[in-house]
C-alpha cells in the first residue's frame, strides 16, 4: 500500500459546549499520533477549546487549524459552521467526527487507499465498534464494547444501491468520503434547511447517488452510545421529539425529490417513480426508530397500555398467529354471553342476522 499523508485527509471536529468531551478527543489524537489535518469547527459560547489547544501546544503536535464561528444556537447557523469548515478543507477527502467519536487511525489510511484506488468508489470505512462505559461518562476501566458489522454498497444500479441502505439500515455518514460530493450535499441540505435527521438522511442518500461504497472488515469507528449527554448540535434522541418540532413532511418530500430527480438521469425512469418505490422503502426505514423511542417503562395507563399493544401485537405476527386469534374469538364469545343484558339478546340476533344476510342494494 502506498504511502498516505496527511494530505489526503481533513477531519472536522465539530464542537460545542462539551469541553471535556472535545480535550478527551483531542489527546486521543495526539496521543495515537493522527497523521491528518484537523479542522476543529466551534460553535460553543466560549472560547475555552481553543485556549486547550494554545495550552497543550497541540499545533506543534498536530496540524489543527480553529475556526470559531457564531453560537450555533439553531441548525441553520450550525450549517453555516460545517460549510464553512468545508471551505477550508483543501485535500481529496473528508471526514465529520463528533466529540465522543473516535477512529482508528492505521485503518482510516486503508479506507483512502481503496479510495484512491477504484474512482468509482465514492465513500469508505470500516466497522463500528459501539462502546459504553460502565463507571463514568468520560473515562472508566469498565468499557463495554459492541460491533455493528457493515458490507458494502457494491451494486452497479445506484438505485439498489440505495433500496438495500434503507432495508438494511447501513449507514456511511461517518465514513471517508471525497470532498466533492459531500460538500455538494451538505450545500443543498442548507439551502433547504433540511432538519437534523432529514439532514444526515439526505447526505447518507446522495453520496450513494454518486457512486459505490466501499466498507472493509476492518474497525475504522469507535462510538459511544448511552451516556447522559446528547451530541454536539444538541439533538436528543427522541424521534417523536423531531417528528413534531420539525416540518418532517415537507422535508422528507425535498429529500425524495432531489434524490429520485438525480437518479433519473442515470436510470432512465421517470422520477416520479423512483420516487414512490424509495418512499415505500422509507416506511420500513423509520419503522425501527419509532419502535425504538417507544417510551413503555412506568405503571400508568398509557404506559401499561402500550406493552399492552406491543405484546398483543408481537402475539399477532407471530408463529403463534393463529393461536392468538383463535383465543381472541374465544374471549370475545365468553364476553358476549356472560356481560351482555338478557332484555338486549334479542336485539343483538336481529342485528347480527342482519349483517350475515346483508346484500349490496342496487
């Protein structure tokens, strides 16, 4: 393999307000030597990373560049912070870490290889490895760690391509990718002001618009999940939350548009079609996040009621389907003879009559 400089690379950290979170990213890279360019882009209310770096003379250690930009209070001034980030990235590819994401630096120089490689490969990484620490949030000797494994997006039909990421739920956000497209898909994002979740959806979309996806065996990406804080743009991990704060139809239609749009020119299909099979696929990729953000701890009503539906509905759909059907007519039969008024039996065979002769009128 080829020699890779730090050249090739630009990583943007993107910050703000979780200070002891951004120094812990910061002396892992030092400390594992991170060969690439980093753009630390902060959108806190404070300066106080920046004085970190002039502390620890992180430049001298590594080549870090501090842009800050204005309190990145809404998400249309945190795209103004990663655009402009962007417009000082002057290598082939870039990648977007937030303060408690890390990277395996060896492994990230053969995601650019393969980059550098095959040009029709327009996105590359690696596998996940997810990691909790069980003693603290920030550092603990108890760290629990868990794989997501990934393949890649290696059809030739862009389209399929697409079909089988929102199937399969394999995300290549945090991958490698070149400067080109994902500068272009984060400027169309913005012009919409897409919100936070159509945002990374929309990118994820049209970076595989561009090309194939390549994903190695190989750990490129450690993430912590579980702790108390949110991320770095203050986005809580509450679907319902979003769904009702932001304009999620109008956003999801601009997203389909845009992207059924560019596919056209490549597939030969109306857009309008692409269009409503993409959309189909959609519905089965928000299924697990609605399920996911099921609140279904508690004693209340609600909450009750809602294991309630789950459990019932799991019963259905399963390979005891027609047990629980069966049972539920029983039921259904023992209430009816049991519960109901004798002085309203009467009435109710002349209904149910009724409907088993019923006959459309002309």
């Amino acid at each position: 393999m080829e020699k890779i400089t730090r050249s090739k690379l630009t990583i943007i950290l993107q910050y703000k307000d979780r200070y002891d979170y951004a120094c812990r990213w910061l002396k892992f890279a030092y400390s594992n030597c991170c060969p690439f360019e980093i753009i630390v882009a902060d959108g806190s209310s404070s300066k106080d990373i920046e004085k970190y770096i002039k502390k620890n003379k992180l430049s001298s250690r590594l080549k870090i560049k501090y842009l800050k930009s204005d309190y990145d209070q809404t998400f249309k001034v945190y795209y103004k912070k990663i655009l402009n980030a962007l417009c000082f990235v002057k290598t082939p590819y870039v990648l977007l870490a937030d303060d408690d994401d890390f990277y395996n630096f060896k492994n990230i120089k053969e995601c650019i290889y393969f980059l550098e490689k095959d040009q029709s490969i327009v996105t590359c990484g690696g596998q996940t490895a997810n990691f909790k620490i069980l003693d603290g949030n920030l550092k603990g000797k108890k760290v629990l760690l868990d794989n997501a494994n990934k393949n890649d997006f290696k059809n030739n039909s862009l389209l399929e391509n697409l079909e089988e990421y929102l199937l399969l739920h394999k995300g290549i956000y945090y991958n490698i990718h070149r400067i080109k497209d994902y500068k272009r898909a984060w400027s169309i994002s913005s012009k919409y002001n897409l919100s936070p979740r159509m945002c990374e959806l929309f990118i994820e979309m049209y970076i595989l618009t561009s090309g194939k996806a390549k994903i190695l065996p190989i750990i490129t990406y450690y993430r912590q999940f579980d702790h108390t804080h949110n991320n770095s743009i203050k986005l809580e991990n509450d679907f319902f939350d979003e769904m009702m704060k932001y304009n999620w139809h109008r956003d999801l239609n601009i997203v389909l548009d845009t992207i059924s749009i560019k596919l056209a020119k490549f597939n030969k299909m109306d857009h309008n079609d692409i269009k409503n099979k993409l959309l189909e696929h959609c519905k089965k990729f928000f299924t697990p996040w609605i399920i996911n953000n099921l609140d279904i701890k508690g004693d209340g009503y609600y909450k009750k009621n809602l294991r309630k539906l789950m459990l019932m509905s799991v019963l259905r759909n399963s390979i005891w389907g027609n047990l629980f059907l069966m049972f539920g007519r029983l039921k259904s039969y023992f209430k009816h003879c049991i519960f109901i008024q004798k002085h309203d039996k009467e009435n109710t065979r002349t209904f149910s009559t009724f409907l088993k002769n019923y006959k459309k009128q002309i």
